[in-house]
C-alpha cells in the first residue's frame, strides 16, 4: 500500500526532495502550520505525520497528544534541527513513534520509513566493522515476529523477546515490560533506550533496549522504533486470536465452557492422569423437569435459571476443576485430584482397585451446590410458587476404577442419570458403583 504523508511546517524545504528520493511512490501533502494539518486530519487519514519539532517546543506534550489522536493508526513523526533533537527524544515518551535530525537525507528518511514494509533497511557498507545494531537492520523482523506468534499465539511477545536477544547477546539485551513501562536501570558503560508499544487498545507497554554506549544510538532508536510497531501488530493479533478462543470454547449463556472444550479438556487430563496415577472424577447432571420452567414462567426465566445455576456451581468448585454446559440444561464438572497416589492395581486383573470410597471432596462439593440450588432467594424469578421446586439429578463417575477411558466414562456416568437417579425419583446423585444413591441434604 502507497504511503500519504502529511508534512507540517517544512517551511524550508529541508525535506520535500529528500522525501521525493526516498519515497517517491508516497503520496506528501505539504501544509505550512499545525492549524492547516489538525484540518487535513480531520476529514482524511494518513499512514504517518511528519512534524517539525519548533512549533511545539512551548507546549510540546499537548501538541504530540493532539497529534496522536488526530493520526489514530498513522505513525507520528518529528524533524528538526539538532539542537531540538532532545526535545524530540523526550516526545518519544508521549505519542511520538520516532524522529529525525535535519539537514535530513534521502538514506534519513528510508530509515525512518522502511525501504519495504515491516523490515528494516540495510545501512551503507562501512570500511570499520559493523556495530551489533548494524548487523541487526538486515533482519526479517516481521518474519521473527510472524512465527513467534505462530509458535507462543498466547504469548507472543514473549517468544519474540527470546528470539531477538538470541541476535542481541551478548552485548545488548531487549526488554519487554507491559503498563506501567518502567525502564530498567542500565549497568556502567550502558545505556537503555525505551519505546513505548501501542496497539489498537491504546498503549500496552514499552520496549527498553539496553546497549553499550559506544553503540550507534541513532541506529539504535531507529530499530527500536519499528520493533516497537511490529510488537504492536503482534498484540492486536494476540487480542484477537484470545477473543476468537474464547468465543469457540465458551458458552454464550452462561458464560461456561462448552460441550466441544470440555471434550477436549477431560481427554487432556485424563491422559495426564493415566501418566502422573491420581483420579478424575466426571459428575454429570441436568435440571429436574426443565421444561416445566420454561413453559409456566417462560424462556427468559428459564434462561436466568441456567445462567444462576452455572453461577452457584463455579462458586463451589475448585479452582482447578472445570464446569461446562454441554447442552441445553445438562451441566458437567471435572474434579481432578492434585494430590494423593492412586491405589495400586491388582495384578490378577491389571484394573486399578477401587478405594473403599469415592473421593469425598467432589461429594461435599455437591452437597453444596444442591443446598444453593434450593434455596428460594437464588431465583426470584420464579416466585413464592417455585420456592423449593428446584431440583437436580446427576451421576458420578471416577477414572480409572469406573472406566478406563474417556468415551467409557462418559458412558458410565450418562446410563447413572438417566436410569438410575432419574428413576430413583429425581433430585438424587447416583454414585456409579455403590448404592444407594445419595438423598438429598
């Protein structure tokens, strides 16, 4: 995509023809004052804004601010001459994205810029070694970052870090630090340069760059300056990749996992549980006569029952275990237990010995959660008439003495509810494997 480039007080004409060499498929519109840019950004967008630095120096932070709003996802730039480059530097803490010294040439500016999208350019051979920072600007950045994402989607940034400071190493190292960015105190004979990260959500951190002061610092800032976009680019792609997950693996409702992630989940834990020996143990249940809700107090009452119902089951599970709806008003929660080996198998039949009891902890838990379910003041929807009417019927199955897979202890557990609590006479939890089943609190 062609770059539009708004250039604001180059009175002189210090960039104009630099801009012409360096970028001359750019589109630059020229205005002589900050008054005739806030216009032009208001009624069209620009992918960058170059500013000469002069106008703001009395108010510069208020200037920068106004300028960042006004140029939404267009980089902010700054130019002028030497003396004002710290002014400049300062901005960089404020809204700027990077900035350059006049008299500025055509090579300045390609810096700046980017002779090709998201990857730095290569600076001119020198005769004398080249710095750290100069062997850097030849590397595929976009590249870098690209396939951290794709290998660490939840945490990118992260992987990207590593990945730089494998090139950095040993005499430079990059930090990333989220809100608030906090630059790290540099050691003796080092300096840290910092830029802060902006994404579509606002700023969400900074990058410090810490180097040895005999290094290239204008190169530096430079680097800095366009890993600092890149990380940007990173983060709303992150954002959005968890936004997308978690729509895929939550239920609308009520806000549990669904049927597709609990699958997965109770596949995950139980191979980890067949490796590391502790028990999993699968309670499914659903709301005694459902539709009865629906049809006397309508759908919208019926809705809020679901919602409150998840509710009260998530403020008695652990931390650790995991509560899903897998359709319409049947409910499942894993308990997993952390601690505790499990019983050693009989070798006469190779199966795991069943303990002379269930893990007590999920029972308990559910007790709980039956004496909430029942308690009037939890659904005022239903009124003086359903006080006391709500009831649920489960079942509880334990890998490994239940079933030794998954497809088998849902199984197991699915034949409990639906012939053994439900024909019990409902408002019962029906442990697969022992009778009776167990009544009500």
């Amino acid at each position: 995509m062609s770059q539009r480039i708004l250039l604001i007080g180059d009175n002189e004409h210090l960039l104009q023809s630099a801009l012409a060499q360096a970028l001359p498929a750019a589109s630059v519109l020229s205005v002589p004052n900050y008054f005739d840019a806030i216009a032009e950004l208001s009624t069209r967008p620009f992918t960058a804004v170059l500013a000469a630095a002069e106008p703001i120096e009395r108010r510069p932070e208020s200037a920068v601010k106004t300028l960042r709003e006004l140029a939404g996802d267009g980089r902010v730039l700054l130019f002028g001459h030497p003396t004002l480059e710290p002014l400049s530097r300062k901005m960089l803490e404020f809204g700027v994205d990077d900035y350059v010294v006049t008299p500025a040439s055509a090579t300045d500016l390609q810096q700046i810029f980017g002779s090709a999208p998201l990857r730095l350019t290569t600076p001119p051979q020198t005769t004398t070694e080249p710095s750290r920072i100069a062997q850097l600007l030849g590397v595929p950045l976009s590249d870098l970052l690209l396939d951290a994402f794709l290998l660490s989607p939840n945490d990118a940034s992260a992987a990207a870090v590593s990945q730089i400071n494998a090139h950095l190493a040993p005499t430079m190292r990059l930090i990333f630090n989220t809100t608030p960015p906090t630059a790290p105190t540099a050691g003796d004979g080092s300096v840290t340069l910092s830029q802060v990260v902006r994404s579509t959500e606002g700023d969400i951190g900074a990058l410090h760059l810490i180097l040895p002061r005999d290094e290239d610092e204008s190169a530096a800032r430079h680097f800095l300056s366009q890993l600092s976009r890149l990380f940007g680019k990173i983060a709303a792609l992150q954002d959005r990749h968890n936004r997308l997950q978690k729509l895929a693996i939550t239920d609308e409702l009520t806000g549990l996992y669904n049927g597709r992630y609990f699958r997965h989940f109770l596949n995950r834990i139980v191979e980890k549980a067949r490796v590391l020996r502790f028990p999993v143990t699968l309670f499914l249940f659903d709301i005694d006569n459902f539709k009865k809700y629906n049809d006397n107090y309508g759908h919208g009452a019926g809705d809020e029952i679901l919602r409150q119902t998840a509710a009260l089951m998530k403020r008695c599970v652990r931390d650790h275990d995991l509560v899903a709806r897998i359709s319409g008003d049947e409910f499942a929660v894993v308990f997993w237990e952390k601690e505790g080996p499990r019983q050693p198998r009989d070798p006469a039949t190779q199966v795991a010995a069943r303990p002379q009891q269930l893990p007590q902890t999920p029972v308990l838990i559910l007790e709980r959660f039956r004496r909430l379910l029942a308690t009037h003041e939890n659904f005022p929807g239903l009124g003086s008439a359903g006080q006391g009417t709500l009831t649920i019927s489960g079942a509880l199955a334990v890998y490994p003495y239940d079933a030794n897979s998954v497809a088998d202890l849902i199984s197991v557990a699915d034949r409990a509810l639906m012939f053994k609590a439900k024909q019990s006479g409902k408002n019962s939890i029906f442990l697969v494997g022992e009778q009776p089943p167990v009544e009500p609190a």
